[in-house]
C-alpha cells in the first residue's frame, strides 16, 4: 500500500447522472487527493469484522414465544441465510434464499414486508446463476452480485425493491465486495471499483486500486449527497457524487485500522486499540470515547459487547459519540449485533456464541432487557407500527417470525 504521496487513481469526469455509456475515463493524479487531512488515533494490533452478519439457518418447529408472520414462499426452494432491512422503509425485508446444488449454486431473493404481514414478492431467479459475492440495498434497488465458476467477471442483477421486477443488470470485472447506499451501488474486486447508478445501473465512476484499498470500501448516504471512501495508506479519502467523485476529506490515520465501515450518515473507523471514531463529510473526526476490543455496526449505532463476570455487557454509542445504551445481558462474547434498521426506537439486538437472543431498548431501564432463551437467534430489529419488534427468518419452508421487544 503507498503512503502519503497517494494512489494513481483513474476516474470518470462526469455530470451526477452520467449515462450507461459514461464518458472516457480521466487520468487522475495523486496530486487530487489531499495530502494532509484531520488526523486521528494511536494503533496497536487486531482485525476487523466482515461488514454483514450472515445468519445462520433456522429449523423447526417455531418455538411458542414466537409469531409466525406471512406464508410460506412456496415458489422460492431453498434455505434462509442472509436478511436485510431496506433502508427506505424499516418495516421491510428482503431476504436471501439458497438453492442448487454446490456444483451449480443458485440463490433467489424475497421481500416481506412486516407492516402489512405478507410477501410483496419472490423471485426464485433473484440472483445471476453462480456464487453469491453480496447483496446491497440501495435507493430503489437491492442488487445480487454473483462469480459463476469458470467465468472472469461478475454479473449484478439489480430488482425493483417494491415490485421485484429487475431494474437493470450489469457485468464486468470479478466482485469481491458489493456494497450500496443512497444513490450508488459499489462494486471492488481485481484491484477495481466501480461505482453504478442504483436507479439506471449506468457507470458513475471507475478507478484502478490496490486490493487493501477495495476491500475496504464503504458507501455511505448522507442528507443530499452519496459518498464513498476508503483506506489509501494511512489515509481515509472520501469521495462524493455531488463532488464529480473528487476527493473531499482525507483524514490520517495514527494507528492500525481494524474495522471500516458506516454508522448512520457517518464514515465509522475502530482502530487496533478499541478506540472509535466517526468522520463526517469533512473528515472532521467525532470520538465514540469508549474503548471495545470489536466494534460492530447497527443502523445508526456503533455497538460492542464485552465479557463480564457472570455474562457480557453490551455498549451501543450514535454517531455524535454519545453513548446511548449500556446494559448487562445474559450469554457468551463476543457474539453478534443483528441488522438494525435505522429509526428511531429500534431495538438492539445481540446473538451470543450460542444463539441465545437478547433484545435491549434505548433510553429505557434495565428492565427492558429481555433474554430471549432458547430457540432460533434473531436476524433483525426494526421498528412495526410504531413498537420495537425482534424477528428471525425460518426455512424450509421460508417464514418470517416475530417476537415483540419490551412495550409491545
């Protein structure tokens, strides 16, 4: 990885809705990205978490605690194993399913939607035949990125969040990383990122990098903006659409990155030695002040769970630094924070070693922490008809299933 003199980038110069075509690309010199920035941190040594939680697959029989919501998807074979929350609406899933065979893996997606308990749609071919890289919600859009055996590159097949007709489709280089947010949907793999137009799929950008630089980066929605950043050297550069995809912060880094990821509309970085930092489009950098050996994301919350005598005790912070939530809960470390949607009054909720759930609310007593035992570990948290709701997904045959938090 190169160091303060920058990456040799190539970028397109193009209007904020460039066409599918894009114009040619431009030779960016290390001179664009800024060589001094806000600087943050001490190191020492550790390493990050994958940025999605795969959940695992549940069984029956639905334990009586637990409300079976909507039918079966009785056009979608296979089993569970991944769940996300839109982030357009939080009372929406949309769910990964697993079919074929090792030999010729096929995987199909499926949107439920909690408010209205049903399955809006499910499409058995979802995702382009091949290995599943990521699915990333974005905009209107969750796009399945897949590496069939035998062939270079990748295919992106992107549908309609709402209907689950397929908005666009894409192939290119090989895809080690998908990820989506606001407006864009990023893809990284043989030393490339691309950014896609997550309405049209047409090209916004596209740039030659180091594969550490790839395999780090994030998108990250903000107010009226979607950005980009990633690590160069010792650096975390953010580029912005409303910027043409020029850099717009660069902020050092004193100490070994172990996790980059986003927490709300914030770039999040946990370095090496527990430490947290959230940078805004500025790269102005905010302290979580609180030490955590792992760092988790959760919405609009970074959260963390320590070992403690007689259990762990689980640390949730926003992206201001303020520490929202801080309990003792039942169960083993280090565990695992589910997908949380990002609205106000969602849930916490945390998977130990186990698969024992607990369930926590902010701003609430302790008694608002509620074990939930024995039985299939939750996926989700999110907010329906306004009462916090913890859920896990069940399969074969595919079912979501609910188990209210604390007021509902």
């Amino acid at each position: 990885m190169r160091a303060a003199a920058g990456l040799a980038l190539a970028a397109l110069a193009c209007a904020p809705a460039a066409p599918a075509s894009g114009p040619p690309a431009l030779a960016a010199s290390p001179g664009d990205v800024p060589a001094a920035g806000p600087r943050l941190g001490l190191g020492g040594a550790g390493a990050g978490l994958p940025p999605l939680a795969r959940a695992p697959t549940w069984l029956d029989p639905v334990p009586a605690r637990l409300v079976a919501r909507g039918a079966a998807v009785s056009t979608l074979p296979g089993v569970a194993v991944a769940v996300w929350i839109d982030p357009l609406d939080g009372e929406r899933l949309v769910i990964q399913v697993e079919a074929g065979t090792d030999a010729a893996p096929r995987a199909g997606l499926a949107a439920f939607d909690l408010h209205a308990d049903r399955w809006r749609w499910a499409r058995v071919d979802g995702c382009a035949p091949g290995r599943v890289v990521g699915v990333a919600l974005a905009g209107p859009v969750v796009a399945c990125a897949t590496q069939a055996a035998g062939v270079a590159g990748a295919a992106v097949t992107a549908l309609a969040t709402d209907t689950g007709i397929t908005a666009w489709t894409w192939r290119g280089h090989p895809v080690e990383q998908v990820r989506g947010a606001g407006s864009v949907v990023a893809l990284a793999g043989a030393e490339q990122v691309t950014l896609l137009d997550a309405a049209s799929g047409g090209t916004l950008a596209h740039w030659q990098v180091p594969a550490a630089a790839a395999a780090s980066l994030v998108v990250v929605a903000r107010a009226d903006d979607t950005a980009v950043a990633w690590r160069d050297g010792p650096r975390i550069v953010q580029r912005a659409r409303r910027a043409a995809w020029q850099p717009t912060a660069a902020t050092i880094v004193d100490g070994e990155i172990a996790l980059l990821t986003v927490v709300g509309d914030r770039v999040a970085v946990a370095l090496a030695d527990g430490t947290l930092y959230f940078l805004a489009g500025d790269g102005a950098a905010v302290s979580a002040g609180s030490l955590a050996a792992v760092w988790s994301p959760a919405g609009d919350r970074a959260a963390a769970v320590a070992p403690v005598p007689g259990g762990a005790r689980l640390l949730a912070v926003d992206p201001a630094g303020i520490p929202r939530a801080e309990v003792a809960v039942a169960g083993a470390a280090p565990g695992v924070v589910v997908a949380r949607a990002s609205v106000a009054g969602a849930p916490l909720v945390w998977v130990d070693a186990a698969g024992r759930g607990t369930v926590v609310v902010e701003g609430r007593s302790s008694a608002d922490v509620v074990d939930l035992g024995p039985g299939p570990p939750p996926a989700f948290a999110t907010v329906v008809d306004g009462v916090p709701v913890a859920g896990a997904v069940l399969g074969e045959p595919v079912r979501v299933v609910e188990v209210a938090a604390p007021g509902r």
